[in-house]
C-alpha cells in the first residue's frame, strides 16, 4: 500500500532534457564543491598537494548519483562502502539497534568486507536528512599516508595478510550526535601496534596528528555537501531532486545499453554474443574476462571466471576494485557526454569467482592490488573492447618513512595507444589521477 502511494510522485515528475542537463551538472558540482574545501582544509601532503582523494552523492539506497572528476579506482568502489553501510545500519544489519541518526558520520576502509579499495583509503560518509528520513549520502575518499601496519606509508611491498597492512575498520561512528569521536578513532588507528609481537614490526600509525586532521576534512568536506544538498531540495523540492537523480541514472543506462548493441553489432557478434580478453600479472597469475553481450536488452555479462586464484602477496583486489574498473571503462567508451552514476552498471552483471585475486579471503593482504593489479584488469575491458593498447599497467608507487613518519607516492607510467591517437609516456592513467608532488612542495609541507 505504502508503494502505492508513492507511485504517483515518481511518476507526477516529467523529464525535461534541458532540467536533466541542468540537473547533472548540479550533482556533479555538489561532489566538486566538496573536493576543495577537502583539499584547504587537509594539511597532508597526500591529499592537499597530491589530490589523492575523491568525492561523491550517493542516492538513499547507496547509488552513485554523480562524482567528481577525481580517482577512478575510488569512484566505483565507494558505492559498494556506501551500500555496506546502508545494510549494516538498517533493520537487519548489525547496527540496526544503533541505526542512523542527524549528526552521526561513519568511517570505513576495509576492503573485502566493507567496500574498501586498499586500507589506506579511507571512506568518511555522512547522511542527509530531509523530514527526519535519509534522502541521499554524501561521501569522501582520502588516502592517509600512514595508518600502521609493517612499513612506513602503510603499502608494505612484502605484505602476506591484511593485518599487516595497517588498521582495518568495518564500520565505525567518527561522528556521534555531532561529536567527534576522537578517543575513539586514535585507538582504531593505534591497534595494529599490538600486533608486534605476532607480526614484526607491525605499528600504529605513524602519524596521528595528520591522520585526525584529515578526517576532520572529511567531515567538514561532507558537511558542505549535505549544504548543497539541502539548498537545492529547498528550491526544487525533494520530489523533484530525487526524481532527477533516477532520470540521471537512467539515462546512463540507456548510454551503456545503446553502445553494448553498436559494439556487438560492429563486431559482427551473434544476438547473444561473447568477447574475451587475458592479461596476466608479472607472477603469471592471469586475470581472464569474458564478456556476453545480449543485443535484446542491451546488457552484458562480464565474467571473471578463469582468474588466478588468491597470491600469497598483496596484489589480490577485493571486488569493489574490478567494480571501479569496469563502470570506468565503461564511461570511457560510451560516447554520449553522461556523469558517471550507478546506471552504467544497471544493465551489467558482474561474476567473480570467490577465493580468486579479485575475490580474495578477508584476511589476504590487498595493498598491491588497488594500485598495480586494478590497472591491469581496467587493461583487460579495454583489450575485450578493442579501445586500446595496454597501459604499463601499474602506478608506480613510491613510499618511504621511519618510525616517526611514512610517506607515499603514486609517480605513473604510460598509456597505450588507441585507434586514433598514439600512446604517452610518463602519465596518469586510467585508474590514477593524482599529481606529482613536489621536491620543494613536500619538503614545505613537512
């Protein structure tokens, strides 16, 4: 009954092409506008100067409604921290009794079991209230330079498990009735220090007073984008945002399901056609797609399956990392000028075989796999495709420290060649896209 009632409101709201452009661009400014009051309010070299962080609006059910133009590796995979949060938070999940409140902000990085990308990616996200209901999550992605674990910089080359990779967090509340939780979060971060003895050299992070300051930015980053939010629900209505947000996301499925039909019919593929592609890592694990394009509907099946299994290493990635690799190189191919939303993914089923490196356990170590292994299967899409040569294939990372201090730094590699450009050498790439920083610029900052 209560569907019923709600029918005639979605359906009261007509798309207009010129508002949905509007729209667009809108939601997109949200996230955009909350990118630069992270990075002035950030005091890390990491995300102030090196801009290794992303921002997102998210529907109330944890949809990408748009981003901004930020990391791609991040994009796709806070979706899924946001959904993890949505179900844990709700009736059935495990803070159902807590449930969510106006003033609370969660914090989460774990990455096979709540949407993480690798554990130095931490996901701060915050809910927007209208009439006492959640009506959309606002949410940004930093990369802390330090958060513990084996190494300084956190992305420990030799790592085995998780745990010695830094703190690893499922859910927890940074933010509480507005207070924030400062004893809290300091011995989430500290907790990998008691693991010394089991795991040598393990540690807490080594840089507290920038790890707090930074999330801080977070919440103050999100703040302004639950502002933006509210002020545009009060001159439009709440109605006729989230009407919009649903026209945003449809049209990009339309997108998606219109250049699967040109691909399959250029290719000369059958109705219910199949491409596929293989790449391998430099162990020779190999990352296998099969990609099934069904011209009726316009969807596709992409499917891992022949994948390596788990390595004994760090360059597994959990889930959410192939999830960004696909919706990225999707938005790459569809030649319609879309945001970037949950809509690419609507007409896309995505099978990853458990217990293989895109799929690990909860405890395999996963720092290599953000950085180096997602590339290689953004590759793998683009190579089924046919839209390019192979990028190197890794971001080239760079890290460093001493008890006191770590330090970490993405320095890029070159992208392959496509039909109608040649390749480049010595940038970022497809799933990196922050800068270079600076001799004088981090040496300032420390």
């Amino acid at each position: 009954q209560q569907q019923q009632q709600q029918q005639p409101k979605v359906s009261a709201v007509e798309c207009d092409p010129i508002q949905l452009s509007i729209f667009s661009h809108r939601f997109m400014g949200i996230a955009e506008q909350m990118g630069r009051v992270l990075q002035r309010t950030s005091i890390s070299v990491n995300i102030k100067e090196r801009l290794d962080f992303s921002c997102a609006l998210f529907g109330p059910d944890g949809s990408l409604v748009a981003n901004a133009p930020h990391l791609p590796v991040h994009l796709g995979a806070m979706s899924e921290a946001v959904r993890f949060q949505v179900a844990y938070y709700g009736p059935a999940g495990e803070g159902g009794e807590q449930g969510l409140q106006e003033g609370d902000v969660l914090l989460s990085n774990h990455p096979q079991l709540a949407g993480g990308s690798h554990l130095p990616d931490i996901t701060v996200i915050t809910p927007v209230f209208s009439s006492g209901a959640v009506v959309f999550f606002v949410a940004s992605r930093g990369h802390h330079a330090d958060i513990g674990g084996i190494s300084p910089g956190s992305m420990p080359p030799s790592s085995r498990l998780l745990a010695e990779e830094g703190a690893a967090v499922v859910s927890f509340k940074l933010v509480r009735g507005g207070a924030f939780q400062e004893a809290g979060i300091t011995q989430l971060l500290m907790a990998p220090g008691q693991l010394a003895d089991q795991l040598p050299g393990c540690s807490g992070t080594r840089n507290l007073s920038d790890n707090l300051s930074d999330l801080k930015a977070q919440v103050a980053a999100n703040t302004k984008g639950i502002q933006l939010v509210q002020e545009l629900i009060a001159e439009h209505s709440l109605e006729v945002v989230q009407a919009y947000m649903r026209f945003i996301q449809a049209n990009a499925e339309d997108a998606v399901r219109e250049m699967l039909r040109d691909f399959s019919l250029a290719q000369g593929l059958p109705e219910v056609g199949t491409v596929t592609a293989a790449d391998q890592l430099d162990d020779g694990s190999p990352i296998a797609l099969a990609i099934t394009i069904n011209r009726r509907d316009g969807s596709a099946s992409f499917d891992f399956t022949g994948t390596g299994p788990e390595v004994y290493g760090n360059l597994n990635a959990p889930p959410a990392v192939a999830y960004s690799a696909i919706i990225y190189s999707l938005r790459c191919l569809v030649t319609r000028d879309i945001p970037l939303n949950q809509g690419c993914l609507a007409p896309i089923q995505v099978v990853i075989p458990e217990q293989c490196l895109l799929n690990p356990s909860p405890v395999a170590a996963v720092v290599g796999g953000n950085v180096l292994t997602s590339q290689r299967v953004t590759d793998v899409v683009l190579k089924a495709f046919g839209a390019a040569a192979a990028s190197q294939g890794c971001m080239n990372n760079f890290t460093f420290g001493d008890a006191g201090m770590g330090y970490y730094e993405t320095i890029a590699g070159g992208a392959g060649a496509g039909p109608t450009w040649h390749g480049r050498s010595g940038v970022h790439t497809h799933m990196t896209n922050t800068r270079i920083t600076g001799a004088a610029a981090w040496w300032w900052r420390r």
